[in-house]
C-alpha cells in the first residue's frame, strides 16, 4: 500500500535511490493522445539534480524510456510503464550510516516498520523516488493540456523570505528563468542569494511552494472523503518534507469573519456564474467552482546538513552522524515540478471521474 | 467515489441533511471487540447540535441504532452498519434557497457537477453528515483504545484569539469542561465571549482544532503516496470547511535551519530510541516513529451568516441570499469530536496495515 | 474486505440473517436517474422466501426502504442507501447449532476464521444477505434499461433435468410464469414435480442458472484481470452455493477444434460488425463484441437437508446435527433474480468505466 | 482499470505482445523474504515458448531483471519491479492483419473500446503479458512456501481426452516430465499425440487445466463477494482463452444430492475438526477449511488457426485472414505455469488478510 496514487488515472511508482532503476505504471490514461518522451525529459530536467550550484551535486541524465501503453505516437488506453535508470550511484557514500540513524530522515521509521531497509540513500524513503511522479505527472499535464487546463507552481517562500504579492499579480511566465524558480525577479536573486549563504554554513532550511490551477471546469471533485482539495492536499502531503497544505484562504483566513470571507457570486459577460473574490481556493464543498485553484504546500528545512549531530545507531547505542552525500540546501526550487505533476495528477483523475457523475 | 475512506478499516457514509436518516457502513473492523452503543452515543453527543448557546439550535437527538456486525455484545468481523435517523429536519426553512446558490457553500458546484441536487440544507454537502464519521471514528477509538492508542483534540484559536501555550503543557483532560472544547479556562472563556459576540452581529468566525495522538507505536504509516501524515491530511480535508493542514512544526517549520529543526536521537532508560525535540510531529518520512503524532487543521469561518448577501440564482440572476435556519457561528467547538473521529480511523487503518508489513 | 462490490457502480452491503436488519450503500449511480422503490420491491419479491412450496416458509415481507441519494424522485449522485429488516426472525430454531457446525454450511470457517460468529441462521453467511443485492440490482437494472441494456436468467437445470434447447430458441418472458423459473413449460412441470420429491425426500438437490445480457454495445470490460467475463465470473462465484461459472461454449468448448470454435465476422445489412456464431458468448479478449453476453452458474445442493448429519461440535466432539429451520430444497428458482442482479451490477460498472476509456 | 489485481498482494503488469518490454510491480510483498531470481527465471522457462514442437516457436529467453524492492538478497516491503525485454518480434508478421479482425481474438473489441490499437501481436491483449503474471507469482510461490502451502497445477484434459482418475491418486510430481505436463505418463503420450495430429492439420484444440492448494490453513478468504473462491475464479477467468471455473464438485454437483453432497465433519487424530469428503473443494462459505483446495479451469481452442478464415476489416469490407506468425495448437500445458502463479497471487494475498481478522 502507498506506492499508488489515483483512482481512474492511477500511477504506481518503484525504484529506490540506489537500485537499478526508478519508475512507474500509469494505468487509466484515456487512449488516442499524442504522447511523447521530449515532453516527460523536459519536466524530469527540472526535477534533476545537479541544474545549478543551489542543488545537489548528483549527476543523474534521467533519460526516460516509454516501456509501453504507446503505438504510432498515441496512447492505447493500455498502461504506460516509464522506466529511468540511476547511473550516479555513489553507494559507498552511505556505509556510514548502514546502522545508524540520520535525525530526521526515515532511516528509524522504516527499520521499525520493516525491520529490513535499503539504507544506501534513504532506499525508498529518498526523493529520487519523485522523479517517477515527475515523469507521470508529464503524461498527465499533456492529457490536461488537451482540455485546456493549466498547473504552475513557483516558490513563494526560501526560510523568512516571502513573497507577498497575491499571485494574480505575479509574471508566472518568469519562474523558470531563474534557479530559484521565484518568478519576481528581486526576489528570486534574494532567494538565491539566501540559500548560498546556508549552504555554506552547511545547512539548510525550508520554504514555501504555491500553485494555481487554471482552466479547471466546475464539476471536479468528489463529496465527502474525496474533496477536490483532500486530494490536493494527500497529493501534496505524500512530498518528501512537506509539513503542510493550505488551500484558498488557508491558515490566515480563520481570523477573518464569514462576511468577509465569502466568496459573493455574479454572473459576468459571458453568463458565466463566477464569485467576486477567491477565499475558497477555487474549490466550494469538495467541488471546482470554475475559479483558479490556488493552494500551498510548507516544505521543511532538508533533514541532511553538513555538519555532525548526536543520534543512535541499530543497537541503540549513541553515535556522531556526518553530513556526507550530495544534498540540496533548499528543496523549493527543485519541488517546483514535482508539485506540478502531483497536481497533475489530482486534476487528471477528477475530469475522468466526472465524466461518470450524471446519467 | 468520495464517500467511503480508509483500505483496512474502511467506512462507507450515506445521508443527506434533510432525508431519512444518515449512516455508516464500517468494514474490517476486527472481530472480538467488545462494542458498545454508550461509547458511540457519548461522541455523537459531543458533537449533536444544541448543546450550548455557542452552537446551531437545531435539535436532533442523534441516537445511533447498530443494525449489523455486533452479535453477544463483540464484532464479528462482518461489517457494522450504525444508523441515525434525522428529526428536527426544518426542510421549509430552505425553500428560498431551492434555486439560488448560498456564497461559499457547496450549492452552486453541486449543482454544476450533478445538474440535480438536494438543496434542503445543503443535502450531502452538510456537516450534519459528519455524524456518520463520528460514530464510525467512535468505533475506532474503541479499538485503538484496545491497541493503548488515545486521541485527543481541542480548540486552540478561534479568530484572532489563539492558544499560544505548547500543548504539553496543557491539561487536556479539561477540554470538554466548557463549551468552546479549549483546555485552557481563560482562554475558553475569552474565546466564548468572543463566539458570542460575532453571533450577535449575526457573523460568524473561523478556528484550529489541535490535535494528538499518543501510544501510537513506531511504524505506522506507508511509504510514498500512503505517508501517515497524508492520509491524516486527506481525513482533516476532507472535513467540511477546513481550509488547511499541518503536522509538527508546520508551516512555521520552514523559516527554521535544518540544524535547528532536526529531532536528535537518543536512547532512554528504558531502552527506547527516542526523538529530544518533535518537530517532525511524530512522523518521519510518512511513519511513525513512536512520539506524539501532532497536528492542526484550520477552519474557515462559518459560509452562513444571519444577513443578507448578493448572489445568483440558477437561472444565473442577481438575487439576495438571507441567512436562515440554524447555524453555527463558529464552528470548532463542534470539530474537536469530528476530528478526533477521523484522526481515530486513520490510526486504526494503519495498525491494521501494519500487520501485514513483515514476513 | 469481500463486502463491497464493483468499482465505480459500488456497492457495500451489510447484515445479517437473524439481526436488526439487511441493507446496502450503492455509490457511484449516475445522477439524474428516475427511481422508484416499487421496480426494487418487486425484485425483491422474486426473492422473497415462501413464494410457493418450492421455497422456504421463511415469512419475510422484504420491504424496502430508501434512506438517501434519492431527491424529487431522482438520484442526487450521492450515496443510496437501501434497507431491509428483518421479521421473522425464529432465532430459537438456531440453538442446537450453537456450538456445532452443520456440514457444508460456513459455520467451521467463519469460526475458524474470525474466532466468534453469529450462528443464527448463518449469520453473514446467510443467503438472505443476497436480498440487499438484489435491491442494489434493480437499481442497476433501471439504470442499464435507461441505456438499451437487459438483463435476463433462468433455471436450466434441476439436477439431472436439464433443458437443451439453445436458449435462443425459449420465449423468456415466460421465465415469471412458474415457480421453477424455468422458462420452458413442460421442462418446469417436471423440475417442479422433482424438487417436490426431493423436498419430501427430506432432501435437496442442485441446478444451473443461465443468463443473457442484451442490448450491450462492444467496448465493454477491461484489460487483463478486468476481463468482462471474470468480473461476471467473479460476481457470479460470490453468490453462495455457486460451484462453477462458465460462458459462452464453456466447459463443452474444450472439446471443439479452432476451425469450428472460431466465431466469424461479417458486417449485416447495417454496417455493423457481427459474429455468424457466439461460442464467444459475447466477450472477446475480455471485452464485450456487441453480441449477446451468454453464461451459465452450476449451484450446488442445499446444505441444510431434513436428516440427521454427523459432524463436530466447537469443542472436536463428535455430534449430531439434525436439520431444522426453514430452508429451500432446491435454491435455483430464487437465484434467478440474484444472477440478475450481480449480472447488472457488473455491467452497469462497465459502461460507466467504459466513459473513461478515450481521450 | 484491469491491469492490477489483488489487493494487500497487489501485482500491476504492463506491457504489449511486441513493445520494448513486459512487466509487473509487486506492492506488498512482506519484509524479510529471501528473494533470488532463479526461481522467478525457473518459473518463466516452463511458460516460455519453444519449450517443445507442442508450443509455438518464438524464442523469447525471457530473461527477468529485478529493478527493485531486494536489498542484501531480502524483499524489503518496497515494491518489486520486475522487468523482461521483449527479443523476438517479427512484428511484420503481423502486417496483414494491421486492420483485419482475427476471429475469436481481441482485434475487434480492442478497436471497439479504444479506438486504437496496438495490432502487432495482439498487443496487450496477448497472452505474451501472462509472463508478468509468471514472474509475480513466483514471488508469491516462494512466500507461500514460506508459509507451508504449496500450489501445483497439471493438465487434465486435452480435448476429447480427459484424465478421470481423482487428483488424489495421481503422483503430481511427474506433471513437469513430459510436455503435455499430464502427470499421468500414459494419458501424457496420448495427448501429445493428439495435440501433434491437431497442429498438422493445421488446427487447435481446448483443455482443461486442474490445480490444487495444499497446506492453506482454515480461515483464508472473506464474505459475501470477497470468497476465496471467487477471487479464485476471477484470477482463473483472467488468463487468455480461459471459458470456465468450477471448485470442488462443480458442474458436476449439480446432479447430485444434499445428502450425497455434503462432507461430513469429524475430528482426526491430531484433534483436527477434518472433513470426510470434499465436495466443497476445501472452500465452505467462501472461506478456506483446512482441506485441499481444489479447481479446474476450462481453456479454448487456440483462436489463431493456420488456416484462411473469413473475417471483415476495419471498414467493414469482407477479408480473408490467413493464420501466420507463431502460435500454440494447445494452450494447455503453457497455462499449467499461469494457473499455478494466479493461484498463489490469490492465496498469498488472503493470507495477509488474514492477519488482519481478528482483534
């Protein structure tokens, strides 16, 4: 359990840090859309590591390679294997800590749960393991392209540096062009400069991606267990280092009161039903409303710092941990595609599930 | 989709505000439990409507019947159906909403995605069917009870006013002394001034509902989409009006240094690894790792206000939406139970997985 | 587990014989449908025990009460709960095999299994629990009618009897006419004189149920394990006291070379693609062809037969078990409404999954 | 949908006929379990082709490659990636049938439900992807062993010709030396015969392939729709050219009486509740009873004759379609593999159920 994520557009991932290989099997992409790998490589490139000196040094190609579901360019409605091989294994790296536990990491957790554990990397526990959802996540926002529905995510926090524009405001055009992945620009060289005086004081620290949703229809969502934002936020919250999600007006919103907080309804030019102002996030009772949908996901400062700190090891016994492996001082920027493609994927298995909703 | 939750001990609610009844259909509970109606009663009425002057008026007494699964006093195994009739349903009280779309609920999606919906009080979209998870989450704590497993939530803001103490040093045991459900007596007092203020200027206001889990041992959870603190993400999202999530340092978490924010391990007395610090919030790379489970999730304030506000109706046409029927002005006092049942289904989801783990 | 059915047409159902009542929750039925109690009512009537000597004396007037998902006589989309209660319930008859295990019924398993079971009549494992599918099936049926889909069984044979006219060649509307459900009158003259000797006989015997599915479009079922046929099969082999399932040329296939098996296409008078021969029974590569969807249930005798049986008691000791009760000497002519339903439930999944199948 | 089966044992397969590759992901293979690839190779050599002149000649080694989930030779509770490579495709042999329909294969229902097709070989719908199934059930053989329980398979019938002696008096241990894979040397050479006549004729003929499962405990399976033998049959109905399932009695009990029927209890010498018969095909309520477990399963005339066939194309046109490429006279003795690892993907999967029944 926990190695898949959907219900209709389904993906179960494999692969561990330093196994031969990661990937995964979509299951449930509808036939007949165009698909190819340059789209999948381009959204794996900016999930890979080493891209710039605000990243881990690993050097991973991440060439991906479509095992099947694929004919004549088009999908068939058959799953869809995606297979990426680790090449930059530096397994000797980790025989320090084969029996130790790193703080903070999942190293204790799954030796208490599995009394066996891949220790070379964190085994499954390391966020190469993203580069899969990346991958599916790829698929899934061409299918979405094809029904004219958007994801975009940026980094909007590094540590206490926030960027408080209201994201209508912002050139999301521009997140990419910088190694933060922050599309204001000033704030983006702050960013980096702020991560590169952590990282060489050998730590690390956290931050804050938002992400908005365009062109969704109203309709999508499941009542009860299956609101559209429970899914965004089980989505989210399955990334490595997420500590939290807040949707709409999120946490701040609770101090406002109901006549302000609601979202009062128009009909505009068009005889489109839209509301006024956006607290809901563009989800009401579970359900897309037909406005952008807008959340947040908390990541927590990288748990490996280069530096030594008290822990323990199998036998319970008191130990000095290492920082030692490639690692990202920030994860933010390099999260940027990974909360893409979760969102993705949320979004795809909703449009198929409504298709199912009336007579 | 969206109305059952959990793999192993699932539940399967049904119900609309204003029908005949609402219930739960709870499969895989183990069989042996020692069950009882009294337990399952006592939660349904710390969450029923009417308690006290801070909450909705509508009276229902919320009695439980177990039609199925209980046989000498013990479960079976087979699946516990708990049924709860509805009484004081005041359906005429919403025919002038029948064809518009109250700001910030759940009417206008409803609609959008069903093309046919049960606008008396909101049908499926009403908190009111949350008495279903409450009474499934009362059957959980019983077995978690069984397993040494407590969970325990309270209120700890409510607007502006906010519980800044740490919650170790709260005595819990006094949450259910006052009507807010705040451990902290001052606070419950100011905090219920301040709900009856908003209420008299017929406006409502939002809140966190905290929460702990304690006794849960190390290696709950599963690994990638399945981490502990994602399913309890998507169970407190899936609550209504909940805006947002976080566990252990949380949003807050990430201004911190990696240095700063790892939990070191260490060794106790009694042999047990231990975390010095819980920023992880019990929770490391998706499992448990032994320590409290912390988190908190924020409610929004409450869409039904006791004026009038612009709005459209289906025919797309300006209107004015008048609050009426029975509301509550704030409504965290009333989640604690509801959260409480959720966080309860999860941790009994995942003792259950967790037997399967190991060869 | 095993008490939920289907994937996006589910069903949960729960009950058991000698308690408060049975029932089921349907999720997932499209909104919008028009629907009645009284078309479920009446299938449940099909059902009902005491419908002639034939059956059992059982008096249970089954009615059926619809609890939510159902607004101004339409489905919401929301969850429809069903309810059945039980009356006349004789549990004093189920004393004497409170401690002992009647042979070939589920009493030694479901001990074995779950460690405490309710013996009264079965329990769980009680065919009564088949009522609240049937109630589930004629919700199917109404939605598969509103598509051009039917859904048709019959009683092929009682032991030894068995019709052998190919069942295009029967007037099946004739089926209802007589208690064997055998659609063939002289044939069900003869079954019924049969099962009357073998009621007097103190005895039971078995039987084979047959189905057709009309009005089915190509295209439905799934890859893999999701043949049409396996779901048919698996829904076929929950039913209890089911022995085997086959379809099209079954298990009288084997015996046909490839060059008579074959089924050939051709296009009519249409333009539609069809097959001059079904041996596939309508299902090629797990997906349906257009065709006729044709299969066969084999039901095993009675367990329960009016004679002393030896056996064991909880403790190994050696009894005797003597048979009591009310029970059915031969169960096919009640089974046919229970093929239909599972048969419609199966195939109102797959025209819903079949929506999701291309871009 | 379709391409995964199971639950707590879950197995996803992917993979064309005559893509790149063929393979399957395994989630929730307990921890601990001593994995090697020789037995998983070992398993895919019996169902390879070109074992014999009795087989299809395409040579595929079918080597496997274990991508993840093993560390230091142990599963470790992540999933297993098992990876095969396609090698010897001659997809131009299947350029004639680009847009014909093969009769009796999945050529027309494929176009029907997806629109696009996958025409080489079948693509998916090709019973090349049981090898997946091969290799994840030699997992569940190796943790079934671990267990106790062993499950073997063997052909029984080959059309006309079928072994009549009772499974019990058969020596299985011969079914791998001979090709039919009859473990009854004898009916072996007959049928060997046969099936050599039947291939220069130029034809197929269908068989039957039985199974039974030892060293299951009581207790495996689970109610109403979850019975084990249903998953069973689901599992069987699955496999390519599969038309029938019967367990225990079967068919055949139709015809007889309860009083035959049922399988008396009594307590043997271990003090273990036995029963003296079984009719029940060690299955009783749906829920495994301590005795063999015991099925067959009804395979098909191969649909691939070489001979011309009428058929239409994808205009609808007459064509005729000429048997090329590589194929089987008789699926049956390939199939004995493909039982034995459906089989044990089922039992490995009630298994782990199991542990989660009782409190």
């Amino acid at each position: 359990m926990g190695n898949s994520f959907g219900s209709l557009f389904r993906i179960s991932t494999f692969g561990e840090s330093h196994g031969p290989a990661i990937g995964v099997v979509i299951d449930g992409c509808p036939s007949g859309l165009p698909l190819e790998e340059a789209p999948i490589q381009q959204e794996l490139d900016r999930r890979r590591p080493g891209q710039s000196h605000l990243t881990t040094q690993r050097q991973e190609a991440d060439r991906v390679e479509i095992l099947s579901g694929l004919f004549d360019g088009k999908t068939t409605g058959q799953p869809l294997a995606l297979l990426i091989r680790n090449q930059d294994q530096r397994s000797k790296d980790y025989s320090h800590i084969a029996t130790s536990y790193r703080p903070s990491h999942a190293d204790y957790t799954y030796q208490a749960k599995w009394g066996h554990r891949d220790y070379r990397g964190g085994g499954r526990s390391s966020a190469r393991e993203t580069a899969a959802r990346v991958a599916a996540g790829a698929v899934a926002k061409q299918l979405l392209q094809h029904w004219g529905i958007g994801v975009q995510a940026w980094v909007s926090a590094v540590g206490e540096l926030e960027l408080e524009i209201p994201y209508q405001q912002l050139d999301l055009s521009l997140t990419d062009t910088n190694p933060v992945r922050c599309p204001e620009p000033a704030m983006a060289q702050r960013m980096a400069n702020y991560i590169d005086t952590i990282r060489k004081e050998r730590d690390t620290v956290g931050g804050i991606v938002s992400a908005v949703i365009t062109g969704a229809p109203a309709g999508l969502g499941e009542p009860a267990f299956g609101k559209l934002h429970a899914q965004l936020g089980a989505a989210m919250l399955g990334i490595n280092a997420v500590k939290g999600f807040e949707y709409g007006s999120g946490f701040a919103g609770i101090r406002q009161r109901g006549s302000q907080h609601n979202d009062l309804f128009y009909t505009d030019d068009k005889g489109q039903v839209r509301t006024r102002t956006n607290q809901s996030g563009g989800i009401q009772g579970g359900i897309s409303n037909g406005e952008d949908i807008y959340f947040r996901v908390a990541f927590k400062p990288v748990a490996t710092i280069m530096q030594d700190q008290d822990s323990v090891n199998e036998a319970g016994q008191a130990v000095t941990v290492s920082g030692r492996g490639r690692h990202d001082p920030c994860v933010v920027p390099r999260a940027v595609p990974i909360v893409e493609a979760m969102a993705a994927l949320v979004l795809a298995d909703a449009c198929l599930l409504q298709r199912t909703a009336r007579l």
